[in-house]
C-alpha cells in the first residue's frame, strides 16, 4: 500500500495537509508529487547575489543602524511655539524700488526753453548758492538714512573710535572734510587754468595722490559748462552745490568728484552718491539760470595712494531710476519735518 500526501512548506518545515492510500497497481503510470515539483525547481538568482556585498557592507550598515527622529513637523512646531511663541503675522515692506512718489515731477524739464550759446560760454558757470530756508540735498539725503544704514555708520564710528579715540577720530574727519575740499579746488584750478599749473601747484600737498589718481577721466572730460555752482529746484524747493558739469566721452553729466581711501569699483559702492547725483540733474533742469538740461551723470572715485580712479557713468534709464528714489527721500523728509 501506498500513500499519497499533500505537503505545505512552511519556514523551517514541511506540514502534511492530508495524504491518501492508492495501490501501485492501480495506477501503474501515474506519478502525483508535488512538493517535490515544486520545491526541486532551482531558486530563480537574486541580481543583489551579484553585488560585491564586502565592499558595500560598511554602506549597508550604516543604512539599516540609522535611527531616526522621532520628531515630526508638528512636534517641531508645538516645541518652538513653546520656546518661542506662535509666529508673527509680519507682513513685508514694500521696496522702494516699487513705491511710486505721491508728488511725481519729471527729471527733464519739458518746459524749459533752451536759449542759444552765448559768445563767452566757455566760461563755467559759478552761480552763488543761496542760503535760504530751504533744505539742501545732502541734508535731505542724511535726514532719510535706512535703519541698516544708519546701523553700519555707527557700527564704523565706533570702530574708528576704539582705534584712534574721539579726539584722534574728530582730527581724522576734520582732515578728509580739508582733502575734500583741496581736492575740489585743485580741480577747478585745473579746469579754469590750465593742468601744467595747477599740477605744479599741487605737486606737494595732500592732494596730490588724488590727481594722479583721476588723470585718465581728466582726458575724457571737456566742454565744462559749470563748477562749484549753486542750483535751486523751483518746483520741488531744495537747493545743492553741483561740483561740475561738462562732457565725459561726449555726453554731458553732472559730474561728482569724491574721495576714498578703499576701493570702490562699482557704482552701488558709493551709497547715496547716485541719489545725489540724480537730485543735482533735476535741479538744474528746472533751474532758470541754466540755459541747458542734462540727462547724465558720472561719479568719479578718487584714491589718496594714486591708483587709477573709478568713473561711475550713469545714462538717462539709470538716472530716471535714481531720481524716482530721490522724489521717495524727498517726501520723506517732508513727512518727518
């Protein structure tokens, strides 16, 4: 007597389901086997056999020993309101690159009539600034000085105080307050009487770096129409002291001169340089004492040790861009006084 059995494989083990007595003879060519069919099979290969296990086991085991946080984003946030309590509903200024000024006055003047040439205009132009009770632009300007501003400017202040002292940070000042001036008048000796003279006059003075400095924008500027001139914004009422205006490589501007000690090769490096910038060309625009309008502007970067000067050319998109900050500035110190 034989026996049939149905077998089910189980992990380390095969059970019997059930199992049935027959006859050999009865079935002298019929074969039932089926855990033997099944489990005779060759195992299909694993692609990961394949892998040089030895060489990635270090890999493997940090991955698999790897525990992670049991925090979640909302345990993390009930621990920070806990530490620091429920975020703040903050909404964020507005640039000033955005604002529109309330009281919008055009940088060019289309009013303004332009008279001819007169005979003696190769004269500069050296208008008196009038001291009214008018605000100029530098006040403005240091009136209407941004937080971080302000907060870097002190920051620097202080710094200088901790090297020099007060006393030797005041001297330090009222010395680049003089150089600026000297600078200033150094140049207009040059424009009014000629550069052999004035290089000879300023070969041994403190400026002298700072003429060696600008010779190469010196030979790109000419036509000067004005220097050291007053201007007065007849509309907008403020006034400003404009330190040149001529041609630099054949496009007028209003030219300032300025001095450092550090490089500044681009523009945003002169901080409200620009906005001064602007503000002068707006003024002289709506100036009657001017027969002529500008739409240009050059911030030139003077250098005490000599190194070649950086002229900062600012075209008309530039300076529509400076002037509409300016108008913001404008009205805020109107706001706070």
């Amino acid at each position: 007597m034989q026996f049939l059995q149905l077998l089910a494989r189980k992990p380390g083990s095969l059970e019997v389901l059930f199992q049935i007595s027959f006859c050999q003879k009865q079935f002298p060519y019929l074969c039932l086997s089926t855990s033997a069919c099944v489990y005779s099979k060759k195992k299909k290969g694993n692609s990961y056999d394949q892998v040089d296990q030895e060489k990635y086991k270090n890999l493997v085991h940090s991955v698999i020993s790897y525990k992670t946080s049991a925090q979640t984003p909302e345990t993390i946030l009930e621990e920070d309101n806990l530490l620091y309590g429920p975020p703040a509903k903050h909404t964020p200024p507005i640039k000033a690159g955005t604002r529109t000024p309330k009281n919008w006055v055009p940088l060019i003047n289309p009013s303004k009539r332009i008279l001819p040439a007169s005979s003696d205009s190769k004269v500069p132009m050296k208008i008196r600034l009038q001291r009214a009770k008018l605000p100029s632009v530098t006040r403005i300007l240091q009136q209407t000085l941004s937080p971080q501003q302000v907060f870097y400017l002190e920051k620097w202040k202080q710094k200088m105080i901790e090297e020099l002292g007060k006393e030797g940070f005041e001297e330090y000042t009222k010395n680049l307050f003089l150089q600026g001036e000297l600078f200033h008048s150094a140049l207009e000796s040059i424009f009014l009487s000629g550069e052999t003279a004035a290089r000879e006059q300023g070969e041994d003075d403190v400026v002298a770096g700072y003429l060696s400095s600008v010779e190469g924008v010196l030979e790109d500027i000419s036509e000067v129409k004005a220097l050291e001139s007053g201007v007065h914004h007849e509309s907008l009422q403020y006034l400003g002291l404009v330190d040149c205006v001529a041609k630099y490589q054949g496009q007028l501007c209003v030219i300032d001169w300025k001095t450092s000690e550090k490089p500044k090769p681009f523009l945003q490096n002169t901080y409200d340089n620009p906005l001064q910038v602007a503000a002068y060309i707006g003024a002289i625009n709506h100036d009657a004492n001017y027969n002529f309008q500008v739409r240009c502007g050059l911030v030139v970067v003077a250098y005490k040790d000599g190194s070649p000067a950086h002229p900062h050319f600012m075209d008309p998109d530039l300076c529509s861009q400076y002037w509409n900050k300016w108008l913001l500035r404008l009205e805020e110190y109107r706001d706070k006084n």
